[in-house]
C-alpha cells in the first residue's frame, strides 16, 4: 500500500530516486502559505493509498535545491518519478478526476482492477458476479465518483434503471468533472426506455428507436446519425428529442472525441 513521507534536499536521492525502482514516487513541491497545496495535499494522500504510490512532499521553503534543480517556479507542483525519471507531472491544484486520468497511464489502481474484472465477467455473461463487484466497491468506496458512474452503466444495461437513477443523483452539480457525465447517463436510461418501450407511430418515432438502441451497443456514429436525421425533419419533435440526445452524446463521448466535433458542426447547421 501507497504511503506518503516528508523528503528534505538531503534525503532526496535515497527517499525519491532509488525508491522509484521499487514503486511509482509522486512528489509535491508545496509550502505552507500556498492556499492551493493545502487543498491538494488530502487528495494525493488519498490517492498514494489507492495507487500504491509513495508520496514526496518537499516543503520548498526549506529545501531549495531539489525545487530548483526541478525548475519549479509555481506551486503546487507535483512530479510522477518512475525508475528514476519523471514521466509526467501537473501545476497546480487540479480536479481530482483529472489526477486519476493522469495516474492511470502509469499506475493501475486497486479500483480499477476490480472495475475491469467486473466488466470482464459482465461480457463473460457472469451477470450476478459483476454485480456482487460493483456492490462491493460502491460499499467500500462510496466517495468514488468513478464506481458510481460505472455501476449505473451497468445497471442500466441490465435494466435496473432505479438503482442506476439512485446512484447518479448522487452526483452533485459541484462535482463538475462528474455532473456531465451523470446527466449523460440518465439520458441513456431514456434511451433504454426508446429502445425497448417506445412502439414507433411514424419515421421519426422509428429514428429515435434505433438511434437509441445504436447509442446502447455504443454505435455512437450510427446513433448520432439517425438523431441528426430527426433534427432535420422536424426539430421540434417531442420537446427537441433528437437535439437533447445528440447533447447527451456529446457528454458521454467528450469534447476531445472526433464525432463530438464532427456532429457539432452538423447539428448547428440544422440549428441556426
């Protein structure tokens, strides 16, 4: 397990160097004054145990020569040192989600292990096992806004869609690197009622079915492409149906995607 120890210029090479052949090292350059560090140092702290990382925190007010050997000029700084090199490293006080996306390139985390075990049995057709994970993990971990998000995923794929809805209210709109994508997800519940429920009466009706039924086995394109479709016909329709599930795509897929960009542009064509 991940811990975390104060290092001096002193014990630098021994405490940080040398130990990052045995395990990742994280080091924070901070000082007591910076309001920032004070907000990030729980987080890594936190993190270190779940990442089995050890964490460095240098007080650059007493030590600087290391900050200075490292070229840190702002606060905090924090460094990822691997086998005696450093492979990445942030500025300042950065959401937790974006930490985690950062560490996962180096590190696999307990949690993300068992996420992945979980989903390995769920495409194994061990549907109960993969239950029995993710409960597991929501009880053990119920902070983790990533289980929360994968677990409601997969409740909605095996239809449990109130337990899905439970979990994503739970994410709260501070929560900003999370809120997004839960009101995306409960989007996808919409699509599985689409899906499953919704008896087409005209063209339109039978687009929203199978875009929805495409976003479901994750056919993002193809599911983008049909909303699109009831956007040109009527954009109206159902309270802008095809425009909301477009949006709730977006979210899922992110701002970064190809698609995301690529539809964008085609849904503010039919739009404006």
């Amino acid at each position: 397990m991940g811990y975390s120890i104060d290092v001096s210029d002193e014990n630098f090479e021994e405490l940080v160097i040398k130990k990052s052949y045995e395990k990742p090292v994280v080091v924070d350059f901070w000082a007591p004054w910076c309001g920032p560090c004070q907000m990030l140092k729980p987080i890594l702290e936190r993190l270190a145990k779940e990442y089995d990382f050890v964490l460095a925190k240098i007080n650059t007010d007493e030590n600087n020569y290391i900050a200075h050997q490292f070229g840190v000029s702002g606060i905090p700084d924090v460094r990822i040192i691997i086998n005696g090199k450093e492979v990445d490293r942030f500025v300042g006080a950065v959401p937790e989600a974006k930490i985690r996306e950062l560490l996962s390139k180096y590190i696999k985390s307990d949690i993300d292990k068992h996420l992945e075990e979980a989903q390995m049995e769920y495409m194994a057709g061990n549907f109960a096992e993969a239950e029995r994970i993710y409960e597991k993990l929501l009880n053990e971990h119920p902070e983790n806004k990533k289980i929360t998000l994968e677990a409601a995923k997969f409740y909605i794929k095996e239809n449990k869609l109130d337990k899905a809805k439970k979990l994503l209210d739970s994410i709260k709109e501070y929560e900003k690197e999370y809120f997004s994508k839960a009101q995306a997800l409960k989007e996808l519940i919409i699509f599985k009622q689409w899906c499953e429920e919704l008896v087409p009466q005209n063209e339109l009706d039978q687009l929203l079915k199978e875009g929805a039924c495409l976003a479901l086995q994750e056919d993002y394109e193809n599911a983008l492409d049909k909303f699109l479709k009831v956007v040109q016909k009527d954009k109206k329709y159902k309270d802008e149906a095809g425009r909301k599930a477009m949006i709730a795509l977006f979210n899922i897929l992110g701002e970064g995607n190809k698609l995301t960009k690529e539809y964008r542009k085609k849904l503010a064509m039919w739009l404006y």
